[in-house]
C-alpha cells in the first residue's frame, strides 16, 4: 500500500471515529431536550441507558460522582476516550520524529526543526497526561495546587501563557500556514518543504479553519438565543437547534481541536520524512 493510499485509509478509520463520537454525544443533546419525540428518544436510549441518569444528576445538581456517563467518558474526563485517542496518537508522533531525527546524517535546517518539534510535542503530550498523573494517579504537590485551576500537575491550567499561547501557536501552524502558502502560491523554498511537505494535509487545515470559523461566527453573532432552547416553550426555535448542533456544544470542542491536531501532526511528520527523499543534500 502506498502512503495516498494509507492517508486515505487512516482518514476514514480516524473520521468514522470522530464522527461516531460526535453523533453519539448529539444523541445526548437530542434525547434531554427532546424526550417527547420518539424518534430522538428512541436514539438517546439506544445509545446510552446514562443519559437518564445525566438528566437526573443535572436536574438535582448531583453530576460531580457521576462518572459513568457517556459525554463524561469520551468529552470531559481527563481520561476519556478523547483524550486516549489524542495521547495514543501523540506518543506515536514522538517515537517516529525521534527515529526520523536519528536517521538524518547532519545538523542542518530540518534536523534543528525536527528537535524542536519532538520537543514541542512531548510538552504538548506529557501537558495531556498531567505529566503521568493520569497514569500513575500520584498527588499533586500543594504548592501546585494553589497555583492550577483544576488542582493538577500540569503547566496548561495555571495561566494561558501555557494553554491558549501555545494552543494559538498550534493552530496557526495546523491550520492556517499551509494553506497560505498554498493557495498564495508563496515560495519560501525549502522552508515550504517544512510548512507543507504535502498539499493533501490541506485537506485537514481546511477542516480546522471550518470548525474555527464556524464556532467564532456563532459566538460573535449571539446566534444561539437559549432563552428559545426549551422544547415546551411555544417559542421554541428549530432554528436556533440547527445553530447548536452546528455549534458542537454537546462535545469538548477544545478536545476535538487537539484531537485533530494530533493527527495533523502524525501526517505531517510522516509526509515530511517521505517529502525528504527528493532533496539532495537533505536525504536522510
């Protein structure tokens, strides 16, 4: 199988599982606030027998000792399924750019970039798992504690320097560089090698720059009105549903961002070591 090939086939795996999760989590959203239309009920009980228990803990304020609900399980504990996928993913980015770095023969431009991204990503792995505490289960000191919003060891809970800085930087280079040079046709030489190695990652940066774009212009354009959200209210807007599914607030949309980010930087490693091939006095 050639690597087209196996970019296609691991886009379909790797989709069907963000969709799945993605459909199942709306069936959540579907069967709270829409009980009484059978269809949408028929799909919560199907899915998940823990939405009535979501419903009830929501309705009493008890939701803190429930951990066995579905949304909870994939989208909101540190461990869940989300965020498996993402540090699953994210070792394997790791150990491929290490051996990448040791097969080039001299230190040179993509050499320097290969370290500092096995670097930037192992902060960006080590970040996910609290640095093992989600492993390992171990106490977080006290002085880390007063300092970290969720009372975790980690650096991305303290202050955005450490969580929307490097999340921005990401995304800009997920997301927004190749397409740039792509579409501006801007020739940096080999520094476009490092940016793009392959015009199919676009098709990934496209759909990071949709889910950006769509989520800034419902937040920006107040187009949910939740005072029209409750299905008994005779102003109920299926409108204003549209906006909210489309809105993914069912999800951890942020956990769908990183998630796709794992998987952009996989391909684009990948495709780098690949791309190098054709370069004289870079080959490996």
């Amino acid at each position: 199988m050639d690597l087209n090939s196996k970019f296609k086939t691991t886009n379909i795996v790797f989709f069907i599982f963000v969709i799945f999760v993605i459909l199942h989590s709306l069936s959540y959203l579907l069967y709270i606030d829409f009980e009484h239309v059978k269809i949408f009920k028929l799909w919560g009980e199907t899915t998940s027998k823990s939405f009535k228990d979501q419903k009830i803990c929501e309705l009493y304020n008890i939701c803190e000792g429930l951990s066995n609900n579905w949304r909870w399980k994939v989208w909101t504990e540190e461990d869940g399924l989300v965020e498996y996928a993402q540090v699953f993913i994210l070792i394997c980015v790791i150990f491929y750019l290490v051996f990448f770095y040791t097969k080039l023969k001299t230190f040179n431009l993509i050499k320097f970039f290969i370290l500092i991204e096995i670097i930037g990503i192992s902060y960006f792995f080590f970040e996910e798992i609290s640095w093992g505490q989600h492993i390992i289960k171990y106490s977080t000191p006290d002085f880390m504690k007063d300092l970290n919003h969720q009372g975790e060891f980690n650096l991305h809970n303290i202050s955005s320097i450490f969580n929307e800085l490097p999340r921005n930087f990401i995304f800009i280079w997920c997301a927004v560089l190749g397409p740039l040079i792509f579409f501006a046709k801007i020739n940096l030489g080999k520094i476009n090698l490092i940016i793009l190695p392959n015009k199919k990652l676009i098709l990934l940066s496209l759909i990071l720059l949709s889910l950006k774009i769509l989520e800034t212009t419902i937040s920006h354009f107040n187009l949910i009105d939740y005072t029209k959200t409750i299905p008994q209210d005779e102003n109920y807007s299926f409108f204003v549903l549209f906006w909210r599914i489309l809105s993914l607030e069912f999800i951890r949309i942020s956990e769908l961002y990183e998630l796709m980010f794992s998987y952009y930087f996989l391909w684009h490693s990948i495709f780098l070591k690949s791309e190098l091939k054709n370069f004289k006095d870079w080959r490996i």
